[in-house]
C-alpha cells in the first residue's frame, strides 16, 4: 500500500494560550523579557515593571517570542507614541519609552554586553552619553515606492516591520522638518507623472547647501515628466537629481548658485556638511554613508579626537573611513593621516574631499579590509588608530594590530555585539579600555552606538 508523507503540524509557530507575564528588563533589541516555564521570553512593545497579557508566538528550547495582547499594569516609564504610523512602519520601535529611560536602557545595555563578551566596565570608565533633538535628527533618508494596481497610485513610505510592504507617509517625525514637509507634496507629484509605474526610491538629504532630491529612474523620463518635476523643485526650493539604472546622476534643477558649492567635473552639485567648527568641508554622493544625525556626528568626530589627541609629529590610521568624515578632521592636527576605506567610490569622494579642502597631509586607498593586508602598501607602524566599522565590525582587520603598534585605538562602532567581540582582540594584544560612551545616534529606536577607547597598558 502506498503511503504518502503529511507535514506536521509547526508547533513552534503556534499560538499558545493567553498568558500573564511579567517583565523584568529590556534585551538589547528593545524587547521586553519575562519568564515562563524556565524559558526566557522576549515580547516586543513590553517594558520593564509591567504585567502584561501576551500569546506565545514561537518555541525554542531554550526561549520564546511572545505577542504582546494587553498591557494590565503600565509602568511610568511609558510614553505614547508620537507618530501616527508606529508598530506599522519599521522604523522607530522605541517610542512608547520615554527618553530619558531609552538612554539608560541603551547605557545598560552596552555595559551589559561588554561586560558579559569582553571586559567590566569598571567605575570612571563609562562617560556621559552624547545626545541630541529626541525628534527631527534625521538629515537623511530613502523613501520606498510602490504602484498599488488597485487604486492606481503611487505610494511613498518606508517599510513595515519585518515585512517589504510599503507603509504610505504624510510625515516623519524623526526626520528633519525640511524633509518631513516634502513627503506628501512630493507624493502627489510623482502621482501626476507618466513614469509613476516605474520609479524607484526617493533619496531625501538636508545639507549645509540645501535640501536634495534624488529620484531613481528606470526608464528615461518624458519631457513632459521632466518639467513637471522641475516645477516642483523651483517651488520647492530644493536640488533636485535624478539616477538611473547605471547609478548616474543628472541635474534637473539647482536651487541657487552659492559660491561656497562644489560643482563635479559632470556638473552636478552634490551635498556637503562642516565638521571642526566649520575649517573642514565634506561632500558626499548619493549612495556614499554619512551619519545620518548630523549634531551627534558633529559631537562624535569632537570626542574621537580629544580621545586620540593627535600631535604634529604623529601619523595616524583611520580604517573604513568612509569620505572622510574622522580623516579630514584629524588632518588639520597630525603630520600625516592615512584614510582606508572599501567602496571605490567613497575613495574617490574622500580625495577629492581632501583636495578642496587643501590638506596635503592625508592620503586615501582602497583596500577590502577583511581581506589579507600583508602586501598593502599603507600598513606599517603607527602612532594611533581609529575603527569606524560597519556592523559587522573590525574583527580581521584588528589581526594586523601588531604590525601597526598603535598607542591609542578609538572605536567608532554601530553595533555593540561586535564592539564587545572585537573588544577581546585588543584586550589579548596588550590593550585596556580606557573611556566608553553611548551615542544616542537614533533616539526613539533600540539602536545602540558606542565609542570606546584602548590604550596600551
């Protein structure tokens, strides 16, 4: 007799009862946690002190997810949330946390990581946080479009949590007011184009120049589209580009003539930001990482080299330097500063970065820096070094620590995780934490930044 096979129910997928919980802290993720039959359970939207109501989501051995039903007993902490698209858009995960409470969370939870992965964080060492605006710290940001069949529109938004649908937006309160007031009159432009079945993303930017647009494209626009969206830009006020399938740029409209601007061999005027009290001038392309909250940063690159204290004589490494946003800086104090960065492009922005602003005492190369640096021409014996790595961290590239000898290391990290594994590297090397601090990079999220310090011992 023929036997077919039938799947099994998932039961770690199922819906448990409804259960009352407790929860007694935040993971680093912003979850709530409480405890149930010996499992930890995670519970998103929960905070420390409440009795909530929730459903299992899913079951592993050692934990599980929980749906968060009802709260029975709030705690003071608790805020509401400000934005009318929160627990839809996927964004801001942290705003029914007040702020005062999100930063002590975000401060516990990076000394907790580092103590529990690396080394105690022991009294004297953590500093004060570097903060900002709660709200409209956003300078930068890339909108998502969407044809819906159904109504025939386009819509504009970011997307929804753990999920690529598209939440439409009228406003973002995180984002620069600039920028915020440009969403819904720029949706209801892009609905009266014929190319509105085939755009892309909206690339949003509020520089020391001005605001910038950049549209992508993946057909060339009509005339008639053309002109509608210089219409808008002109009323606007604001720069305006498109990109295509090849990434290239092309002008429709630029706002005014300043002649503080930096205009690119192909013509296109591109954004930029000042750094150190304004000496320094760092422009940046569409597609290049900046920091996206721009008073943090500007605090940030301060701190970072009254950490390092650079001296005349000294030289200087700065890995995944991006287009120069510590480089540039640190070039007006030391003798000779070494910029290595993996995006050609960004390579590319950095000298020109440093030609415009005439510092002759920095050089950029390109290098895949979790690759084999044996052979790369830049490495050797230096007197301090500064990490701004991507989430993933500096791990293969702290390998060649004794080659380099820095006497000083600060690390600029997006991700606590790997800032405690790459902790231990330098502890092993003959390193000791000296300073570290939480940088509120992205109030009303879990998002946690850190800059830590080493010194040799």
């Amino acid at each position: 007799m023929a036997q077919f096979f039938k799947a099994k129910p998932n039961k770690t997928k199922q819906l448990s009862a409804k259960l009352s919980l407790t929860v007694t802290q935040l993971d680093h993720l912003g979850a709530g946690i409480a405890q149930h039959n010996g499992k930890v359970v995670f519970i998103p939207g929960a905070l420390p002190g409440e009795k909530v109501t929730v459903q299992l989501t899913e079951q592993k051995k050692k934990y599980a997810k929980a749906k968060l039903i009802g709260i029975d007993e709030k705690t003071p902490n608790r805020a509401k949330a400000k934005c009318p698209h929160y627990q839809q858009c996927g964004g801001c995960d942290l705003q029914h946390l007040s702020i005062d409470a999100q930063r002590q969370h975000k401060q516990a939870a990076l000394t907790n990581l580092m103590s529990k992965l690396a080394v105690d964080v022991e009294d004297g060492i953590l500093t004060e946080p570097v903060v900002s605006e709660d709200w409209h710290y956003r300078r930068r940001a890339r909108l998502a479009t969407l044809f819906n069949k159904k109504s025939k529109m386009l819509e504009l938004g970011f997307r929804a949590a753990n999920s690529n649908n598209i939440v439409q937006i009228k406003q973002c309160d995180v984002l620069a007011k600039s920028l915020s007031n440009l969403i819904t009159p720029f949706t209801a432009l892009l609905n009266q184009l014929h190319a509105k079945t085939t755009l892309g993303h909206v690339e949003l930017t509020e520089a020391e120049n001005g605001v910038f647009a950049v549209l992508r494209i993946t057909k060339a626009l009509k005339e008639s589209d053309s002109q509608l969206l210089i219409e808008f830009a002109k009323a606007q006020k604001i720069h305006l580009l498109t990109q295509d399938n090849e990434g290239q740029l092309q002008s429709l409209f630029v706002a005014d003539e300043p002649p503080a601007d930096v205009i690119t061999e192909n013509h296109i005027r591109l954004p930029f930001y000042r750094l150190a009290e304004g000496q320094v001038q760092c422009q940046f392309s569409p597609g290049n990482f900046v920091q996206v909250n721009a008073d943090i940063n500007q605090k940030m690159v301060a701190q970072a080299i009254e950490w390092l204290a650079p001296k005349e004589n000294e030289r200087i490494l700065d890995l995944f330097c991006g287009v120069g946003n510590f480089s540039l800086p640190l070039a007006l104090q030391a003798a000779d500063v070494v910029g290595v960065e993996g995006v050609p492009e960004m390579v590319a922005q950095a000298n020109q970065n440093a030609k415009e602003n005439q510092l002759n005492n920095i050089h950029f190369y390109h290098a895949d820096l979790s690759a084999d640096l044996s052979e790369a021409s830049w490495l050797g014996q230096i007197d301090k070094l500064l990490l701004d790595p991507a989430r993933a961290g500096a791990y293969e590239s702290l390998q060649w620590l004794s080659k380099m000898k820095p006497a000083k290391v600060v690390y600029v990290s997006c991700n606590p995780a790997s800032l405690a594994r790459d902790s231990q590297v330098l502890i092993e090397q003959g390193y000791q934490l000296s300073k570290l601090t939480m940088l509120d990079m992205f109030p009303q999220t879990h998002h946690i930044e850190a800059m830590a310090l080493f010194e040799t011992r």
